[in-house]
C-alpha cells in the first residue's frame, strides 16, 4: 500500500498551569500593581523614600 497524503495527528500535551502563588505574595503583587509612583513602591517593599534638591525621584 502506498502512503497516505494526509499529515499525522499527534497529540499535545496539555499546557502546563502556571504555579500557584501563596496569599501572601498575590496580596503583594496586588499592592505593587496598583502603586502609582516609585516612592509607594518603595515604601511597600520596605525601602525608604526617594529624594532629591528637586523633589522625589521617578525611578530607584
């Protein structure tokens, strides 16, 4: 018999879920996600505030 013109079909696994994150880490990705300027940012991951001679800085 000759072979047959029509592709294979294989089957592909399932796409792997991304991994779960404790409450703890969402609750801070939620808080990071929603801080507006550099200096909420840092005062969430604990660090202290941005200054300058012309006012807070933009980026750490």
């Amino acid at each position: 018999m000759s072979n047959s013109p029509l592709p294979r079909v294989t089957e592909r696994p399932a796409a792997p879920k991304p991994p779960r994150l404790d409450t703890a880490t969402e609750q801070l990705v939620e808080r990071l996600r929603s801080a507006r300027t550099a200096n909420e940012m840092a005062e969430i991951v604990g660090l202290k505030p941005i200054k300058g001679r012309s006012g807070p800085k933009i980026a750490y």
